[in-house]
C-alpha cells in the first residue's frame, strides 16, 4: 500500500514522540518523585521504543531515528530523498515529545527545581567524564553500531516470517540491553531526535547547564556519535552477517 507523504511524516513524528513520551517520562518520575531506579529507566525506554514502533512500522518501517536513517541511505536501504522528510518529522517528534512531559509535570518541575537548574537530564543525556570529550563520544559510536547492526540482524530475519510480529519486542529487548550493558558512559541516546531535539526544548525554556546554550558542547557527543555510529554499523552488517543476493 502507497502512503502519503503527509502520512509518512506523521508516522515518524508521531512514533518518535512516543519513544520521548515514555522515556522522559520514565526519567521524570525518577528525578522528580525518586520512584523507580535504573532498571525501570531502561525499561521505561524500551517500552516507549517498542510502542514507537507499533504506531509507524506499517506506514514508515519505524526509523525514528536520523541515525538510523542516514545508516540505510548509506548502505542504500533507503532512498536520499526521502531522507529528509523523516529526519525533520523525527526530530519535530523528539521535541514535542519532551514539551509534552515537560508541560505534564510542569507543577512538579516548579516545586522539585525552580530555577531549572538541575533537572535538564531528565530531557537529554550528559556524560559520566566530564573532563574528556571522547570517552562519551566513542561510547556513542559504539553503541549506536550495536544498536544499528542488531536491528539488521532482527529485521533480516524477522522480515517476511511468520514470527514477523516478534520484530518490536526484539528490537525494544535490545534498547534495554543496552541501556543495562552501556548505558552509564554517556546515557545512551544513540539518536539525535532523543537527544538533540529535547535539548533545545530544554534550552529554548530557560533551563540552565543544558549541554547546549551553557557553553559547553556536551550536545556534540550523541548527535555526532550517533551519526557515524549507525553507518558503521551497517556496514559491519553487510560486510558479515548480510544475506547474498
């Protein structure tokens, strides 16, 4: 079935604000009322990825992620000029996504932190060195490229398999293990619409050391590692694991 692009865009939009909805929420919760832990982040996370991905896989195959995009434009998966309409449509779905939980616990943000001085990471990630730029810029590469030659891997041998329907819940499996495995270093965005976009929205409302507008270029790590992270991972893809045509 042909989708239009109207479609198309509201798809990524929409399943991308799902992915913020409940992963900013889950970290709201946290930081704002300590209910929960670590664990319930990583599967506040995965969850909002697994519902992501049922609202827009029919019409759109689910990228929500510009890393994700530009990785199959590169290994020609996807076509160039579509690209950017997804890639807008994400990053528009990251940023209402983090106004959408913003504004529901605004009463909260106003009690717990009223200055918005303290509470920016509940929208974007920071790292755990702060003395070095690398060492939370390689652990976005690297887990970007697990992230992205894990989801060939489930999609190749999911696609047009009676199984098919597992495909979410592997791909929602994998966002918690690495949350588990390598989350610490840097936060694990491994996309610019989880990351970049509620950083602006944070920035745009007054919050301060938010990574952006603070002088520091702590936004460059999970923008920029997620960006060459994803291609290499599917080219590691392709050059192992791929089917031969």
């Amino acid at each position: 079935m042909q989708y239009s692009k109207t479609q198309e865009f509201m798809a990524e939009m929409i399943g991308t604000m799902f992915i913020l909805l409940f992963g900013n929420g889950v970290n709201a919760m946290f930081t704002l009322f300590n209910l929960g832990g670590y664990t319930n982040i990583t599967f506040g996370w995965g969850l909002g990825v697994f519902l992501g991905i049922l609202v827009s896989n029919r019409i759109t195959g689910a990228h929500l992620n510009p890393a994700v995009t530009l990785a199959l434009v590169v290994t020609k998966r996807f076509p160039l000029h579509k690209a950017p309409l997804f890639i807008c449509a994400q990053m528009l779905g990251g940023f209402l996504g983090a106004a959408t939980v913003y504004l529901f616990y605004q009463a909260k943000f106003q009690q717990f932190d009223p200055n918005l001085e303290h509470t920016a990471g509940i929208f974007s990630t920071f790292p755990a060195i702060t003395t070095s730029f690398m060492p939370g810029f390689m652990a976005e590469i690297i887990a970007t490229a697990i992230l992205m030659f894990a989801i060939l891997a489930i999609v190749e041998n999911f696609v047009n398999d009676k199984a098919g329907f597992l495909a979410p819940f592997a791909v929602s499996a994998l966002i918690v293990g690495i949350g588990m495995s390598f989350g610490a270093m840097h936060g694990y965005a491994m996309n610019p619409a989880r990351d970049f976009s509620p950083r602006l929205f944070t920035a745009l409302i007054g919050f301060k050391n938010n990574g952006l507008t603070d002088g520091s270029f702590i936004w460059a790590a999970p923008v920029f590692g997620s960006l060459i992270g994803a291609p290499l991972g599917a080219i590691l893809f392709d050059l192992t694991l791929a089917k031969r045509k």
